[in-house]
C-alpha cells in the first residue's frame, strides 16, 4: 500500500524534528562528527529568516525536507540554494523525493529565480541518478572552496 504524505512549509516546532533528519544525513556522508549546530540554533535561525524549509510528513511524523535559501548569481541573477534535501530510508522509493524536490523547484519559480543550485557527493549514486532523471546539470570541473570560522 502506498503511503500518504504531506508536503508544507515547515514551522518552528518542526526544527528538533529537521535537526534529527541533517544528523543523520551526516551520518549516511559518514560525517556526523562535522554537525556542531544544535536544535536551539536552527529555531533562532529559521525565526530570524537565514533559510527555509519544506517538509515530507507521514501520519504526523517528518519523514523528508528541503532545505535551502536565497543567493545570489552575478551571471543569472536570484537564485535558491538547496543545502539539505533528505527522505528517511523506509520512505525512499514512494516519490516523496520528488514531491519535495518539486515543492522547492515551485518556491524558486514564485520567488523570480533563474537558478537553482546544490551539491551532490560522487559517490552518492541514488542521488545522482534522481538528478540526472530531473535534468539537472551535474558540474564536475568546479572545486569548493571553504574557510572554517572560529565563532
């Protein structure tokens, strides 16, 4: 049977529930170290407006989100940044990505974007192949450039 979901924008009671989901996305990129945000810093973020998010719910529970915020391109103009796109495994494979991914490729088009834009890791073939089948362009001549801040 095919479950139900529900895509909204998500609220601030939502953020325990996202932080638990990019958690474990840094573990699935074998990273979790890496995550130093805590619950409290994604509420006070998300109420002073630095990003965005859409949910996938199932029976009340959150299951998937989008992640992202406004940036800008010199050479396209306004542009969303997808940083976190996350469906929990036993939920895979029932198009709750696709209805999120289109939940945010909607935002970008009300808000005037020419552009959307995200990583992908290499290695991650599942999401690769869930790109390519949307006719994103996967970019592999650029580099990212980071600087960790201390705070």
């Amino acid at each position: 049977m095919q479950p139900n979901f529900t895509i909204r924008p998500a609220t601030a009671a939502d953020m325990p529930a996202i932080h638990q989901l990019v958690y474990a996305l840094a573990v699935y990129e074998k990273e979790p170290e890496a995550v130093v945000t805590t619950p409290a810093e994604f509420l006070e973020d998300f109420q002073n407006g630095l990003f965005q998010c859409s949910v996938a719910l199932h029976e009340a529970e959150v299951v998937g989100l989008v992640l992202y915020y406004m940036a800008y391109s010199t050479w396209k103009g306004k542009m969303l940044y997808l940083e976190d796109f996350i469906v929990t495994a036993p939920f895979r494979r029932f198009g709750v990505g696709q209805m999120l991914f289109d939940a945010f490729l909607a935002e970008a088009d009300r808000l005037g974007c020419r552009l959307v834009k995200w990583q992908v890791l290499d290695w991650n073939e599942p999401a690769l192949r869930f790109y390519e089948k949307n006719e994103a362009t996967i970019e592999k001549g650029w580099w990212n450039g980071k600087i960790f801040l201390k705070s």
